[in-house]
C-alpha cells in the first residue's frame, strides 16, 4: 500500500507539472499573438476587425483553416483560384503564422487573411469585394553594421552569445574556417575579431546575421584573417581568402564533425578500451551525442557501406585516385554505395555500433592505400585566386583588414 501511495504521488506531480508545462507555453503564445495585434504592419486597422492569430498545425490545409469560417467548399475554391498566380496553398507550412481579420457583427464574416512564411514575407488575401485580391508583401529591412573583438572563454558559441550575437554566427564562422582551423583546438583566451552586418525588419526587428565583411582567429598562435570575394562578378558566388588571397577552402574539412572532441589519436600502440589490448589505432575518434550528423569531409564516391563487428555501421568514401575516407560505428548510415556525395553532405549519424565504448565517429585517411594520421597531412589547397583579380582583392581588403588589426590591438 505504501509503495503504490508513492507511485500515485509521483504521477500526480508529473502530470501537474506538464499541465503547468502546457499552460506556460500557451501563455507565451497568446503574449506573442496579443502583441502582434497591437503592432500590426499589415496596413490594416485592427480595432475595426475581430482579429484572430494563429499559427498552422500539423496536417491544417489553407482549406481546412478557412473551411471554419463557415464560408462553403464553393468559396474556398473560388478563393484558391483567384489567388493561385500570386501564392500557391500547397505551399503553406506548420508553424507558420497566420491572421484572420473578420466583421465585427454577429456574423463574424472572413474579411482578410494574411499568411506569414517567414519575418520578411506576409500574403494578403483581401475577400472583401466580390473580387478576391491577393498581394505579397515585403517588409522593409535596414542593416546595421557590426564589429566585435574579444577573447574566447568558453566555445565559440557561447562567447558569441555573451558578446550579445545570434550563436548561428558561429555556424556561419565555423563554415567559413573549416578548412583551415580545427576548432576542437580553440583554447579559452585565443583572440577572435569579425566585421559583419544584422538584418533588421522596419528598422527595429532583428532578423539575423547578413553577411560577413572580415574575420580573424588566433590559432596555434597564428592570426588567421578571412575575407569574402567574388571573382566572378557574373556568377556573384562568394568565396572566402586570407590576407594573401590565398582560398580558404583546402580539399578536405578539418573534422567529420561540428563542435566536437578528440577523444583518441592516430596510434600505434593504444590500449583499446573494449578489447582491452594494446593494438594500433589507424584512425582519429571524435566523441559526440548520438545521432549528431556525419560529414565527408571531400566530395567523392561513397565506395563501400556496411557493418562488420569491429567496425559497426561505416562508411568510406572515394575521393579521387590517392585519397580515401571512412567513417565508423554509426548509429544510421544515410548514403548508398556508388552515390556521388559533396564536401559536407551528411552520409550518416553518429552511434555506438561495433567496438565502441560510447556515441563517436574513427575517422580513418588513406593515401595512395596507405592508413595515414589525417591531422598531420599536408593536404592541397582548393582553386587559387586568378592574378587578374588580386589587385581588386588587396584594394577591397585593405581597410577591412586595418581595421580588424585595430580592433584587435594586433
């Protein structure tokens, strides 16, 4: 009796305690809701509407939501086919927002619906003539230029946080180093400076990072600059170069995997900690949670896939006729063999299969068929700047590069 006392009160505080859950973010959500009503951009007067939000659920239709208008399957129809050169109803998502403005009479009558695919666009659907209009609307967006200098003091994410930047800066800088710097081995005091832009939304909504003018990273000691440049003023395609105009971008990525830890080198003598043997290590473990994607580190030829008892699920990859790939004890192996895969295209999840004392990826590099330690390779670099635009380049980096020399008291 007293064990199942005990097994009552436990439910009741877990149920409590996701209907606390619930009620919290539905709180959140009306907040959200009732402050958009007070600052509505759509051009429309909401104290003269019943105004209601909503954002789309799971399997909602544009039909099923306008459906509980109670406007007949005949109107829908008429509605979806005026609209349909301006927006297509397939389109819309789950999550996305969406607004209602209705007659403030009894009969509640659908006036106008505005549909949100994302901060910068909104559809206006306007039903109130005989003759339904459908507008796209563009927000106006101002930039705000930003540079910042500082100190690593703990992952890069986190010190960007701190710096009060949106931590997806950090992905774009991660993206941008990944050739040239290992940010496994990052150490807290290693000096960081970026010039960048933010996207604001009717000059006050901030929509996120738009582009980055220049960047510098301490590294081993190093100050490695990255500055983006397009050749080709036809294709507008950025690349990004150092202060020499060299490219940034190395044939292969540093790491199979973002933000995590080397937790076993390329050895010939390791104690195994399943086996528990000494025996050689031909490859490089990087630890991380279960599932975390799986990058090829250089576009190629997924050679062979499968499992063995060692190895777990793996995969390895061709790259051209010296270099080879392979990536182990993978919980999901997410490419065929003979697919052609990118630099960076996820071929799988990171897992614990095989011999493998918990969630990691071995990392293991050939070389003219030879099993070689990929963090001491010289690798090649990728297409250099062409000559006839080097002296572009210099002129437009210049002052970018002073500046984060400046900043960064270098």
């Amino acid at each position: 009796m007293k064990y199942f006392l005990i097994i009552i009160i436990a439910l009741t505080l877990v149920i409590s305690c996701k209907k606390s859950d619930d009620e919290t973010q539905k709180k959140q959500l009306v907040k959200k809701l009732n402050s958009k009503k007070d600052n509505s951009d759509f051009g429309f007067n909401f104290a003269d509407f019943n105004v209601v939000q909503d954002t789309v659920k799971k399997g909602d239709t544009f039909g099923t939501i306008i459906n509980e208008q109670n406007i007949g399957d005949l109107k829908i129809y008429d509605i979806v086919n005026s609209i349909k050169d301006t927006f297509d109803v397939r389109t819309i998502r789950p999550d996305k927002a969406y607004t209602m403005l209705r007659s403030k009479n009894k009969t509640n009558k659908l006036q106008v619906f505005i549909y949100e695919p994302n901060d910068l666009t909104y559809y206006v659907f306007d039903l109130r003539d005989s003759v339904i209009v459908a507008h796209k609307k563009v927000r106006p967006v101002t930039y705000k230029r930003r540079v910042i200098t500082g100190v690593l003091k703990g992952s890069l994410s986190e010190t960007l946080t701190n710096s009060g930047v949106e931590a997806a800066l950090a992905s774009q800088i991660t993206k941008i180093y990944s050739w040239s710097i290992d940010f496994f081995k990052l150490k807290k005091g290693d000096r960081f400076g970026i010039a960048f832009n933010e996207r604001y939304i009717n000059d006050s909504i901030y929509n996120g990072v738009s582009n980055i003018e220049g960047a510098f990273f301490e590294y081993k000691g190093k100050i490695m600059y990255a500055f983006p440049f397009v050749q080709n003023q036809a294709s507008g395609k950025v690349d990004y170069y150092d202060e020499d105009g060299k490219t940034m971008k190395n044939l292969f990525l540093k790491s199979p995997i973002k933000f995590s830890r080397i937790t076993s080198r390329f050895t010939m003598n390791r104690f195994h900690p399943v086996q528990h043997q000494w025996k050689a290590h031909k490859g490089t473990d990087y630890a991380a949670p279960t599932g975390t994607p799986i990058m090829t580190t250089a576009a190629g030829v997924v050679e062979t896939t499968g499992y063995t008892a060692g190895n777990g699920n793996f995969v390895k990859v061709k790259h051209n006729g010296t270099y080879s790939t392979q990536y182990l004890h993978m919980s999901k192996i997410l490419v065929r063999r003979g697919q052609h895969v990118n630099q960076g295209d996820v071929i799988g999840r990171v897992g614990s299969t095989g011999l493998a004392s918990g969630p990691h990826v071995c990392y293991r590099f050939w070389k003219n068929g030879v099993q070689v330690d990929a963090l001491k390779l010289k690798l090649p670099t990728g297409t250099p700047m062409e000559s006839g635009n080097k002296a572009r380049f210099m002129n437009t980096i210049e002052p970018l590069k002073r500046e984060l020399d400046s900043i960064g008291n270098l």
